[in-house]
C-alpha cells in the first residue's frame, strides 16, 4: 500500500519549519480550492497533511510511522526513533525560525534616498483621465480670440468683409464655450472622485502574518511620500475570491504587486524561469506565487506598467541580501532595496492619480 507523503505533497523538506510548511499549505490549497476549479481530494489530501504536520506530536509519530514503513518495503529491520528533546530556555537554537524574533525595517532619511529629493508632499495631486482641456489651453485660445475681436474693431473693413469676421467670431465664442464647459466638467469629475475617497491613501487590511504586516508599515512608512501614491492590501485575481495578492501600490500608471514573505536570513536570487536560490542552491523552502497575479493584472489594466515583488523579511536574528538581476519575473528584495529601486520606478509620475485604474485594482480588494 502506497502512503501519501504529506511533506512531498505539500512540496517542503522533511526539516521544514512550521512557517515554511504554513506557506506551503496556504500557497497550495488557493489554487487546489474546489471553487477555483482544484479537485476536492487533493484539497483534502493538503487540509490533513498541514494538521498533522503543523502539530508537533502528531508530526513525530508521523514521521516514526513513514519511517518503519519504508524500512518495511525496503526489507530493512528499521533503527529506533529518537525523539528529541524540546529545547530548555539555556540551548540556543541555531536552525530553523525563531518564533519570537521580529524583524526591525530600514531608518532611511531622506537624503539617504534618491527619488525622495525630487518629491515634494504638498505637489498638487493630478487626475487621470482628464476629460476636458486644462487651465492653459483654454486661457490661450481666450486670448487668442480677444486679439481677433481686438483687430476686427480696429480696422475699417468693407461691410462684407466684417459680416464674416464677426461670424467667425461668433463660432470661436461657440468653441470657446464648449472647451470651458468641458473642463469645468472634468474639474467636477476630480472634486467627486477626491469627495468619494477623501485623503485616503491606504485600502483593505493586510494579513495577519508578521511578513504583510512588516510590509504595510514599510509601504506607509516611505512609499507614501509620493503625492499619487495609493496602497491596497489583500486582493484577488480576476473572478477569484480569495486574497491572492499580499499588497499592490498604485502611482500614476504604473502598478507593483508585492508578495510578502519572512524567510531565513542569506542571499536570495531568482532565476529568468522563476526558480529560486539561497545562497548559491536551490531554495526549497519556499515559493513565489505572483508572476500569475502580473499577467492577471497586465491583461486587468491595459496601458498600466504592472511588475511583481517578493519582499523578504528575515525570520531569525542575521542579514537579508537579494541579487540584483533584473531577469526574474518576480525578483526578491530586501526592504531598503526596495525602497531606493520600487520608489524610483513609481516616481516617474509622484504626483498622478489614474482614476480609472484606481477603481479597478480598488475593485479586486477583499479584505
């Protein structure tokens, strides 16, 4: 009889962490859920390898269990199991994640950061798409046609001659009207859209884990700082229900979807077909689900520059670096990286709202 191997199935290494197989299990039941088309078995299958695996005295006995019965198949008389010892508050644990270890995010001045000197807070805010023509156009052709009324009463012109200036006179005061009528129009169209969502910058909740919450501080802390910036926490892909992406920021009309994650201190890359690394090997402690959500998202919002972060909390005591390769779908960065690089790639337009973007990733938040 063949037993299912809980840690193959939820794709961990038999030493995992319990944070490591909590991510696992919650990665892999969003896209096995049966409302999203997953099988009901394999949902299942994944629901009692996490409750047995996420409880210590049930994963050791587990683990004794598989260990007897590959030794059967194997024809080999199995070697006794030694438990092991719960650590005493005198061992030091040097492995593994430190339940009570919380990260501390980067003190940035802003001298320290580029893109902050060209941001100033109190820049007006501008609203995308502008309906109508803006104070300039309309103050030029105002002048234009005062300069026309100007010279048509200055000259003595032979009657004819004036019947046609004053008519088209006339037809300029015409077009004239309807451009102030339609910026008025869209000057109204702004003041609804600021009266509807105020000085709001931040929308949703983000998750309860220590990484989404870390990240929420970090993405109101600094990315604030640009005018246009707007924050969304906990949001779906397209027809999906569930929270699939952590965060997203919004500025202008560019986008980046931000997955969260508290992995062990080292260095982290990702490779140009998302696989990722850990100090030079293969990392199998962990996974990226967003290049997913990128595509989602750059087929949701088209003519909105989309890309994807997975911010990389450290979940012990030590230094978390990331390699600088732009070929990831979705690279890893350590929080100060991604202040300096995400807050100079959304400066390219600080002080801009698209207003029809904003309510359709608004659309996608469900918490």
């Amino acid at each position: 009889m063949r037993v299912v191997d809980y840690y193959e199935l939820l794709g961990v290494e038999r030493g995992a962490s319990a944070a490591e197989i909590r991510s696992a299990y919650l990665a892999r039941a969003k896209a096995a859920h049966p409302d999203v088309g997953g099988s009901t078995e394999r949902f299942h299958l994944l629901q009692q390898a996490y409750q047995t695996l996420r409880d210590p005295a049930r994963r050791a006995e587990y683990d004794r269990a598989t260990a007897r019965l590959r030794a059967a198949s194997a024809g080999v008389r199995p070697r006794p199991v030694t438990v092991p010892v719960p650590r005493t508050a005198s061992r030091r644990r040097d492995f593994g994640d430190d339940p009570d270890f919380v990260p501390v995010l980067p003190r940035l001045s802003r001298e320290a950061v580029a893109w902050w000197h060209a941001v100033e807070p109190d820049d007006p805010v501008h609203y995308l798409p502008r309906t109508g023509p803006g104070r300039v156009p309309i103050a030029a052709s105002l002048g234009g046609w005062l300069v026309l009324v100007a010279a048509v009463l200055a000259i003595d012109l032979p009657l004819p001659l004036l019947l046609i200036c004053l008519g088209l006179l006339v037809a300029g005061a015409g077009a004239l009207f309807a451009l102030l009528r339609r910026h008025l129009a869209d000057a109204r169209s702004a003041r609804a859209f600021v009266a509807e969502f105020g000085g709001r910058l931040v929308f949703g909740r983000p998750g309860t884990e220590v990484a989404e919450r870390l990240t929420a501080r970090l993405l109101g802390g600094y990315l604030t700082a640009l005018p246009g910036v707007r924050i969304f926490h906990g949001l779906a892909l397209p027809g999906s229900v569930f929270a699939d992406v952590d965060h997203a920021v919004l500025c202008g009309r560019r986008l980046v979807l931000v997955e969260s994650k508290r992995w062990l201190p080292g260095h982290y890359a990702a490779d140009g077909a998302g696989g990722l690394w850990r100090n030079g090997h293969p990392f199998r402690g962990g996974a990226i689900r967003l290049p997913k959500a990128v595509d989602a998202y750059r087929a949701l919002l088209p003519g909105v520059e989309v890309r994807g972060v997975a911010l990389v909390h450290p979940s012990r005591p030590g230094e978390i670096t990331t390699d600088e390769s732009a070929e990831a779908p979705v690279p890893p960065m350590h929080a100060e990286r991604f202040v300096r690089e995400v807050g100079a790639w959304l400066a390219a337009e600080p002080a801009t709202v698209d207003r029809d973007a904003f309510r359709t990733v608004l659309g996608q938040v469900v918490s």
